[in-house]
C-alpha cells in the first residue's frame, strides 16, 4: 500500500488566538477576523498592530485577535485610531 503525503492547505493564523467564536451562524465577522489575522501575519505586522474594534459584536475582537487592542466609545473608533496613530506613528494601527 502506498503511503499518501497531504500538503496542509489551511492552519491558523498566528494573529488569532484559540478562543471559540460567539458570533451567529452565518455571521461575517469570524471571516473577517480570520482573513485580517491572515494579512497581518504575511506581512509580518503582529507585533507592531494595535486594534480598535467598533461597539457591537465586532468590540469582542479582543477576545480573538492575539495583538494588542483598545476599546472605543459609541462611533469612535476610527477617532481613537487616529489619535493612537499620531502618538505612536511606527504602530499599525487597525479598526473596521
């Protein structure tokens, strides 16, 4: 009997860490997290991201994402990025 090799096609992103989502069937936002860690990895930015999630279910990204993230107030996340961006310019930051 042949012994068959299997090429991983899929692992975790290092940016994601080993939580179980609490996201709705269905729901974007898992993809989203996973396609994000995805281009943060590749592009070797993990130790430089800092988060800034939105309110909603999106504000528990901290829970999945393994880099530093900051909470927002009520429809000002990309005011507190852009704020955190001036203090600390070399950062990436990121909100969606």
């Amino acid at each position: 009997m042949s012994e068959r090799k299997y090429k991983k096609i899929f692992q975790k992103p290092a940016s994601l860490t080993d939580a179980h989502t609490h996201y709705c069937a269905g729901c974007g936002h898992s993809i989203a997290h996973r396609l994000v860690a995805e281009c943060i990895d590749e592009l070797d930015l993990r130790e430089k991201t800092i988060g800034v999630p939105p309110v909603g279910c999106a504000v528990l990204a901290y829970n999945y994402f393994d880099f530093d993230m900051v909470e927002a107030p009520h429809g000002r996340a990309l005011a507190v990025a852009s704020g955190i961006k001036r203090v600390q310019p070399d950062k990436f930051i990121l909100s969606y």
